[in-house]
C-alpha cells in the first residue's frame, strides 16, 4: 500500500513538474481528449424506440437502398422500400419478409410520387414517417461536356435533383407529424466537379437543397443529413452501363469534334476509366448503409458523412484544396484530347 502511494506521489510530482513547464501545451492537449472524448460519446447515444417507427427509401432495386432496406428491417423498423421496377420489389421481398413492404415509384413522374405518398400516409397513419431516405439516382449520360446535348443533361438532372426535391415536399408534411429524419444520398463528385454530365451539378444541388432543408426544419424537430460516398461498385458506377452510354454519345459526335479528340481518343478514354474505377470502386457497400443507419439511429445525427477511404482520404480533401492542386491531380488522371494546346504545340516542333 506504501509503496503505490510512493509510485503515486512519484508520478504525480512528475506530472506536476511536465505542467508547470509547459501549461498552455498541457492546456490545449487536455481540452482536445476531453472534446474528442464528449464528441464520441455524443455521437454513440441512440434513438430509444425503434419498432413502430416506417422509413420510407427510394431506389431499392438494387446498391445501397436495397441493402439498407434489408438491414432496417432486420433492425426492426417499418420498412417502407419504393423500387423503379417490379422486379426489383418482387426481389426484395423474396429475400426478407411480408411484413417489408414494397411501393412502385418513378421519382420523375408526379403520379407515381403522389401515389407513393398516398400509399405511405395510409401505412403510417397518426404516427407519421420517421425516415425518408433519398437514395435513387443514376449517373448516366456521363463523359466529356461537349459530347452532351440537354436532353442528357435532362435525363440525369430529372431523377437525382428534381425527382429528390419533389419526393422531399410531397413527404414534409408526414415528416413534421413525426419530427422525423431526412437522408440525401450526394457524392464526392458533389464536392468535387469532374466528368461532364448532370451528375455532378445533380450531386451539387443535392447538398445546397438539404443545407437549406436543415435550416429552414429545424424549427420543427426535423433533421437532415447528407450521405458523401465515394466510389463503390453498384448499378451507378457499372462500367457496362457506362460504356454503353459513352459508345452512343462518341458515334453521334459532329466530324470536327471527333477531330479535335482524336481517333485514340475513344480508346484511351474507356481504359483509363475502366483502371480508375477498378481500382477505386470499392465492393463493402455496407460502408455507405452504416453512415445511413447512423443517420436514422443516432441520437445526434451528423450533418455530412463521408463514406469509404478515397471519400474520406482523398475526394473531400482535395474539394477543400485550392482549384490549382485539383485541376493538376485530375489532368494527370484523365486522358488527353489530339486538339489539346500541349500536343499540338509538341506536333508543331516534331514537324
Ligand atoms: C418514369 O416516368 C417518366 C415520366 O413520366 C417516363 O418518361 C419514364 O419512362 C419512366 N421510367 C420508367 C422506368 O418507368
């Protein structure tokens, strides 16, 4: 017993001496353990009551939306899952439970949004919607701005931006009744700007509407947070789909444009997408599902989550870099057009 009690003194005395010679180290170090400390254990407090509380999730075919419906379910919510397909619900329910239930919705077509919430309203009835999870979305027509016309722009823009803010009004009222949660799934390419298309202006938009949906609802007890993943493999990133798309915009191409790309252009452009995105695209989906759960489960939802390395280690601190640093990272990564100043001026001096 002496003896701890010496060990004791010795340490304390010590530790005595450490402060005196450096108090506003001691200082700082001690008040940022205790704020990491507070923060966790924040961020670590749940929701009491799960059972009796529906949350609503569109795009549940297939990804990220259909592996939180199942995980939800499991967890006891009341799981509302909307599928673009009838297949897709037929699926889904084949591999949970009747008591999952499965609603038809195309997010770009105010009918189908209408019946949905219809649909929700009468499950829910005086308890109101506890979670709406805006999850549907797709990337395609992706690739070079000038290869675009509107119409692609159109076709991206109608379901990731558009379709997620009438869904959003349509089910604010349910919302409120149940002081319930919203969770918009954006992109790193939110934050970061690359590949021409509507995709990023989409992902872009989504995280300026759920800022002013945070601020505006949280009078009402209504939260808001925005999902960040970076690259994962689902029917989104699907380099199938994607080269497809890029085949249909490369052969409708004007002859000058074409020119000022090159013949290899086409080439080296699909072989370099196809080695970024396998070496990006990450398989563990559930890493973006957790951050969703996080959401809808935690006592203090978090504002913006960023979801997966690249997003957490690479996307979002090069979004914060000075536009010079990320211009000269994604030109090394991109191919280079024949028209470009570098190869033609090269051109030049070899002739
Ligand atoms: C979704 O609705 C839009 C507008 O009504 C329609 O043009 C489109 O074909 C629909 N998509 C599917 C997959 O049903």
């Amino acid at each position: 017993m002496a003896l701890q009690n010496e060990a004791q003194d010795d340490w304390f005395e010590r530790f005595k001496e450490f402060c005196m010679v450096n108090p506003i180290l001691m200082g700082t170090l001690t008040s940022v353990v205790f704020l990491i400390v507070c923060w966790t254990i924040r961020d670590s407090l749940k929701i009491k009551d799960v059972r009796e509380k529906y949350v609503f999730i569109t795009g549940c075919d297939s990804g990220f939306g259909n592996l939180l419906a199942q995980r939800l379910h499991k967890r006891g919510f009341g799981v509302i899952a909307a599928c673009l397909t009838e297949k897709g619900s037929q699926d889904l329910k084949a591999c949970t439970s009747p008591a999952l239930r499965t609603v038809i919705l195309n997010v770009t077509n105010p009918r189908s949004i209408a019946n949905a919430v219809e649909y929700v309203a009468s499950e829910t009835g005086k308890k109101g919607l506890f979670g709406l999870v805006n999850n549907a979305g797709r990337a395609t027509p992706i690739g070079p701005t000038d290869w675009l016309d509107m119409e692609d722009f159109h076709r991206v823009l109608d379901v990731n931006l558009i379709g997620l803010i009438e869904v959003t009004l349509k089910f604010l009222p349910l919302l409120k009744k149940a002081q319930g949660r919203v969770v918009n799934v954006a992109s790193v390419m939110g934050r970061l700007a690359f590949g021409g298309g509507g995709y990023c202006l989409s992902k872009c938009g989504v995280e300026s509407f759920s800022d002013s949906l945070r601020r505006d609802m949280q009078y009402f007890g209504v939260k808001v947070s925005i999902i960040e993943p970076g690259f994962f493999k689902t029917g989104v990133t699907s380099l199938d789909v994607i080269e497809k798309d890029l085949n249909r915009l490369w052969n409708r191409l004007a002859p000058e444009v074409k020119c000022s790309y090159g013949d290899k252009y086409f080439d080296k452009y699909l072989k370099i997408q196809r080695l970024s995105m396998n070496t990006f695209c990450d398989a563990d989906i559930s890493k973006v599902t957790n951050c969703m759960e996080h959401a809808l489960i935690a006592r203090y939802p978090r504002t913006r989550y960023g979801a997966g390395w690249d997003a957490k280690l690479f996307w979002l601190p090069l979004s914060y870099a000075p536009a010079v640093v990320a211009d000269k990272m994604l030109k090394l990564i991109l191919p280079r057009p024949l028209g470009s100043k570098r190869v033609l001026s090269k051109n030049q001096v070899d002739v």
